[in-house]
C-alpha cells in the first residue's frame, strides 16, 4: 500500500508567513516606541525608499496611483461578474470554492496591511513635528486665537491683491496647474534650511485625470505609499491647490498626522517665493484658526470675519458653490471611511484631527512674536 506523500510547505510560503509576522508585530508595537520608529524608520529608511520610489514613479507624467487604483477597481468588477456567472452555472462548485477564495482574498489582504504600514504607515508612530522642531506646543487662549486670525486676515488680504484673477474676480494660479506643481519643492527646500527632516529629493505632485468625480468623494488630495505619490485634485479652485499639493508633499516625507501636514503645506506655501503659494498656505491656515475661533469666541470670530477683503469672500464664496454641486450620499461615505481610516492609525480625533493645525499655529506665531520683541 502506497503511503501519502507528506506535503512541503514551500521556501516561499515561509517567507510569507515570517514577512507577514514580523510586519504585524511591529505595525502593532510601534506605537510604544515613537523614538525608535523615528530614528530608525521615519528618517532612514522610509525616507529613503520614498525618495527612490517617488523619483521612479515621477518620471511618468501621469499618475500612477490613479491607474493603480483604476486597474484595482476594474479587476474586482471582473471578478464579481465572473463570480455571478459562476454561481449561477454551478451553485455547488462555487460553494465548494469559497473557502478557499476567502482564504486568498484574506491572504491579500493582510499583506497590503503589512505592505502599507512598511512603505509608510509607520510614520504615524513617529516623534510628533513639535518634538521634532522644538515648537513649545501649548492651549492657546480665545484672546491668542483672535490675534493669530486677524494676523492671517490681514496677511492673505495683502496677498490677495498680488494674484491673479480670472473674469469672475476668481483668483487663478499665474503659471498654471502643471508649472505650479514643478514649482512645489522650492517652499519645502527653504523649509529644510529651519527643519531638516522636510528636505530630501521627491518626485513632483501628480495631478489626477478623474478630478472632477473625485470631487464627488470630497476629497483634494491622497498620498499613495504604494507609489510614493502626492496625488492632488486639480479640478478643486485655483487658490487651494497649492496647498493641497505641498499638504500632499508632507506626507510624502513621512508626516502623516493630518494636522502636522497642514501645518507642514502652511510652512512651506510661507516660504515659497510665489505669491500664488504664499496666499494658498496662509488662507489654509486662516481657515482652520477660524474654525478654531469660531467654537472659542463667536463674537470675536465675527469680528475678524468683517475683515475679509473682498478678493478673498470671492474665492471663498466660489469654494464653497464648488463643493456644494458634490454634495450627496458618496460624500457622506467618503467622509465616514476617512474618519475610520485616521481613527484606526491612532487619530483618536478622526476627521478632526485637521484641526490640530492650529496649535502648532500658534506655537510659531508666539515664536515670531518673541522674536520680533
């Protein structure tokens, strides 16, 4: 009688296992040792494989994310209509299979989990931009707030009127959409002359084909760890894609706290020698202190409202009419999914996390002010 052969598992299924182990593991206990994870991931080897990786993928001048993405999308519209013929054929056979295509599926699953922390996830357990910088971060009074508004209130009213306008009054980028995201770095390059950790080499923001349906989802921008890519929504008003773009760009080296990367495009908007970056930064910040403002003191918030010039109520009432043709239950989605997501990567806030921003805001605004003493 002829004894069964005893299965070998496969060098290659034990890699697997050990990859996927390890990679758990750490995505698990990261978050007890932000030191180690900024020391020797954030600002070693994930700056490294980002920089080499955006550079390779920067050399299309499409985004390779969205093609990513779309082929994704594509490929499981092809699979469930194969599964539906399937099912239908043969209801036994394709029960008999289930099991073993979940298993896949499941397989897969884990390991862009697993890749997706190691290409990036991982940055959301580094050192926080304040320990980083030195910024003295700390709760700031209504009074601080309504000061750190009026100042942002009268910086973008003076900007206002050096960009340009289309013949609605609308403000539109001097250079174009393309030569602006060519344009990006420059704000990041004089940032690193203060910080570092925000120089480094990476390819340019990718402006996305479908920006018009992507605007159903109400999203501006997405980094893509996969690609490396800062990925931006080029049909959104002119006067916030700067800021979107170097917001993106913040990610792409390794901050990947919302907060920290509004605050971070904020920077580097200031520093940049264009008026079209410098007013798209300063009317993000403003915004979010106005918020900020808003919960704190109304009335003061009312107060430094009536100080909008009307370049900017004109960009901000087109921002808004904008964003209101997309409202809708894909939206509404989008926006749970995104609160999800920041909550599941230690965003205790969600989608308020964005907010934060305005601490570190403040933070360097009492810094100018000392300085300015």
């Amino acid at each position: 009688m002829e004894k069964k052969r005893s299965q070998k598992i496969s060098p290659l299924t034990v890699t697997i296992v050990i990859i996927i182990g390890l990679g758990l593991l750490l995505s698990l206990a990261a978050p007890r040792f932000p030191l180690l994870i900024e020391s020797g991931y954030s600002s070693t080897i994930y700056s490294w494989i980002s920089s080499i990786l955006s550079r390779l993928t920067g050399i299309f001048p499409f985004s390779v994310a969205e093609l990513t993405i779309v082929g994704i999308v594509v490929f499981c519209l092809v699979q469930i209509i194969r599964g539906a013929i399937a099912l239908v054929k043969g209801p036994k056979k394709f029960l008999r299979g289930c099991p073993r295509g979940i298993g896949k599926l499941a397989l897969v699953m884990v390991l862009i989990y697993v890749g997706f922390n190691m290409l990036w996830g991982l940055n959301y357990s580094r050192l926080s931009f304040a320990d980083i910088s030195g910024l003295p971060v700390e709760p700031g009074s209504a009074e601080e707030l309504a000061e750190l508004a009026l100042a942002l209130t009268d910086r973008a009213n003076y900007l206002r009127g050096q960009v340009d306008e289309d013949e609605r009054g609308i403000m539109i980028l001097s250079s174009g959409v393309r030569k602006m995201f060519a344009q990006a770095e420059t704000g990041y390059h004089h940032a690193a002359d203060i910080y570092p950790e925000l120089g480094g080499k990476f390819g340019p923001p990718k402006g996305v084909f479908l920006s018009h349906y992507w605007s159903y989802t109400g999203i501006t921008g997405m980094y893509f760890p996969f690609t490396a890519e800062a990925n931006v929504n080029i049909d959104i008003p002119h006067f916030m894609l700067p800021s979107t773009a170097t917001h993106e760009m913040a990610h792409q080296r390794g901050f990947a706290r919302e907060d920290e990367a509004n605050f971070l495009s904020y920077l580097a908007c200031s520093m940049h020698p264009h008026v079209d970056f410098q007013y798209s930064g300063t009317v993000l910040a403003l915004l979010n202190t106005m918020n900020t403002l808003y919960r704190a003191d109304r009335e003061a918030y009312a107060t430094v409202r009536n100080k909008y010039g009307d370049g900017l109520n004109r960009d901000l009432i087109d921002w808004q009419a904008y964003w209101e043709q997309f409202e809708g239950p894909v939206e509404q989605l989008s926006a749970d999914i995104n609160d999800s997501y920041l909550k599941a990567n230690r965003q205790q806030d969600g989608v308020k996390s964005y907010g934060g921003m305005v601490d570190l805001l403040l933070a360097e605004f009492r810094q100018a002010q000392g300085q300015g003493n």
